[in-house]
C-alpha cells in the first residue's frame, strides 16, 4: 500500500521506499545511532547494514486514515542513553518526514538490535 494525498490538482501517491529512504537518512542524523540493522529470523544474527541498504532497516505501513507507522532496527553506540536516542530519532524522523510527504507520522517504533563500540 502505498500513501496518498488529494490535492486540487489530483491525487499525490508516495511509495514506501520513498518514505523509509527519507526516514533512513534522517536516522543518520541523529546523535548515537550507529547505523540500521538486518535481522536474519532463522540464524538470529543481527548485521550492520551499510548507508545504500537502508530500507532493509525499516518498515513502513499505513493505516485506512493515511498514517504512517515506521519500525526501525537500529544500532546503537556503546556508552549512550537509549532512551535519549530513542526520543531524539523519534522526534527527527517525524518531523522530516510529516515535512517532506505532508502524511501524519501515528506510530514509530525502535527495536535495538544492538550495541557498538565508536572508536
């Protein structure tokens, strides 16, 4: 499903890659992420995902209403407050993305899939 938007002039359709590329390079932008994970289910491993594989990270779905709810796999720094990381990606990626596609942002959630050490 992808999201949309009426306008005057017609319907505005924005993709899902579109919305978790944004997403993934605001994710960058904030203090303590270290980068996005993928998750490989059947062996457990979590993999540090490199700046062009960002949409592996993410997830976005959209409600009947048009919200946008995005789940992140992130990799935090070692040493950092998660909750402080949490509330500050949250708070970027929301308001750059509300900015950017006009859709309300209703849900985000973060899953830490790990810790790494910055040197």
């Amino acid at each position: 499903m992808n999201g949309q938007l009426s306008t005057k002039y017609g319907e505005i359709i924005i993709d899902t890659d579109v919305i978790a590329k944004y997403a993934g390079s605001a994710v960058f932008e904030c203090f303590g992420i270290v980068g996005m994970a993928a998750v490989n289910v059947k062996d457990g491993i979590v993999k540090l995902l490199k700046k062009d594989r960002l949409t592996k990270g993410i997830s976005v779905s959209f409600s009947e209403n048009n919200g946008v709810t995005l789940n992140f796999h992130v990799i935090v720094a070692y040493g950092v407050s998660i909750s402080t990381v949490a509330d500050n990606l949250i708070d970027n990626v929301k308001y750059k993305l509300e900015k950017f596609t006009g859709l309300q942002i209703n849900k985000i959630n973060i899953f830490v899939e790990g810790v790494r050490v910055i040197d």
